[in-house]
C-alpha cells in the first residue's frame, strides 16, 4: 500500500536531461514521469519510509526500480551503497532517464548527486556546488 500522497513532487535535475532527483513520487508522478521518457527509478528511502507509489504498477508501467536504502537520520550513504548507486547510474548511461529519490528530496538525494559529479571526475568542491545551487 503506497504511503499518503504529498500535494506535489520536489524534483530538480542533478544533470539535465538525464537524472533528476527528487522527492518520494506518487503514482500519478511516476506516470507522468514515464510519458517524458523515464524508466529507472532509484529510491533512497529506509526500511522505516514507505514509497508513494504503488511498486508493482510502477513496475507494469515500464520502470525498472532500485532500492538503495540510506538511514534517514544518517543521510550519507556508506561507501558501498555510493559505489553501487555509481555502478548503477554507469550501467544505465544514457539508455534512458533516471530519477533518484528521497523522502523529501533535500539530503540523501543531494549527496547522490554530488557522487554521480565526483565519479564522473568532477572536484569534491564543484560537485557540491553543482547540486547546492539546482536543489533549491
């Protein structure tokens, strides 16, 4: 059962065109989402946090989904779920648009932003304020 729906998505893009990070989606947000082209779905959400979407039609819908469970009361990944969001995204390119979440689009996604710039060879300084400046 997907969790209470919000009014709206947070979303801003981490590099434009391809991966977009945002809040936790609704079903009607993943839909939409889909029709622009999407189709991975990366959630950074705990086992505490439940999806706003309902997993099993996202999935009926085309997405392809990725759960990469952060602490929301850490949210910094460890280095292995770092490297494996990396592997991730270094797997799927360019094939089609991702979108990464978390509960409110404001820590954990923002952190896997600035992974995606460092392991692209992006400066730590850069890759920070890449994302600090299209997150708000």
């Amino acid at each position: 059962m997907p969790a209470e729906s919000k009014s709206f998505m947070r979303r801003w893009w981490i590099d434009e065109s391809t991966v977009l990070a945002g809040s936790n989606p609704s079903d009607g947000e993943l839909s939409a989402l889909r029709a622009e082209g999407f189709g991975v779905a990366v959630s950074l959400l705990d086992s505490d946090q439940r999806p706003g979407y309902d997993a099993r039609s996202a999935v009926d819908r085309g997405w392809m989904l990725y759960m990469i469970p952060i602490d929301h009361r850490a949210d910094t990944p460890t280095l292995v779920q770092a490297c494996e969001f990396v592997a991730l995204m270094g797997a799927v390119g360019n094939a089609t648009k991702s979108l990464v979440f978390c509960n409110d689009g404001l820590a954990r996604s923002p952190f896997m932003g600035a992974v995606y710039w460092i392991a692209k060879g992006v400066p730590v300084r850069t890759a920070m304020a890449r994302v600090a400046a299209k997150k708000l």
